[in-house]
C-alpha cells in the first residue's frame, strides 16, 4: 500500500500534502522533533522523533521504499529514498529521481562550499511563491498516482 512521507521540519505544504492524501485515501506521516499540531485526519499520523541531527531523516529513509512518497527538501534524505525506490519530491513540486539526485546533490555541496568561503555569500535564496504551492499539488497528484500504480 501507497504511503506518505513529509520530512515536516519547515515543510511549507503540510496541509496541502494532508488534502491530496486523503483524497488518494493514503497513510501520511508527518516527521518532526516536536512542534507540530497533530492532525485530526485519521489518516494522518503524527511522528515525533527524539531531538538529534538527522533522527526525523533517519526515520524516513529506514522506512521508505518502491510505491512509497517523500516530500522533502534535505537532499541527502532525498537520495537515500530515491536509492530505496520512493518517489520523491522537493516543497515546490520538483521531481528528484535518480536520473537528476546526483547533479542536485553535487550542486548542494558546492553551493555550501561557496557559503564557507565567503561568509558574505549567506542567507536565503527565493522566498515559497503560490505558483510554487500550485506546482506542488499537481506534482503531488501525479506522483501519487504513479506510485499507486506501482503497489
């Protein structure tokens, strides 16, 4: 059975991520270290993990597999699910597969090696746009029927 992985540490499309889920009638559980409203949606299970680095990661990526969706935007977790045969995608609708997680991987490091070396190269990137929710939920749509597809 299709489940629902949202890496929910300042994941901006919860609550649209819980409308497709439950129209798809699929199992979503929403990963964090605390902090979080628990959803009254029954398909919607809460998952808080112990404080520590990558623990909510962790958790995900030892349960995920083929048929399965991630939403996530910490890219290594995204290669570790693509590597288990999740589908997966970034906040803002952005397919990661296997054909594409190694350039964004390696486009990830080099931008940390660019904020490192300059310590006046820091800070945020592009704020999250309506367009950006909007291309989520037809990425999340499509996705979803995919994996359902697969099971």
């Amino acid at each position: 059975m299709t489940r629902l992985f949202i890496d929910a540490d300042a994941c901006p499309v919860k609550a649209e991520a819980e409308k497709v889920a439950t129209r798809h009638r699929v199992t979503m559980y929403v990963v964090s270290n605390g902090g979080l409203r628990p959803s009254q949606n029954p398909l919607v299970e809460t998952v808080i993990v112990p404080d520590g680095p990558d623990v909510a990661d962790m958790w995900i990526a030892d349960r995920c597999g083929k048929g399965d969706v991630v939403v996530t935007g910490d890219i290594p977790l995204a290669a570790k699910c693509v590597e288990a045969g999740a589908l997966v995608l970034k906040h803002n609708g952005e397919p990661l597969t296997a054909a594409n997680i190694g350039n964004v991987l390696a486009t990830r490091d080099l931008m940390a090696d660019l904020r490192a070396a300059d310590p006046f190269r820091q800070g945020g990137g592009k704020g999250f746009t309506k367009a950006d929710r909007s291309r989520f939920l037809d990425a999340l749509e499509r996705v979803l029927r995919a994996a359902k597809a697969q099971h």
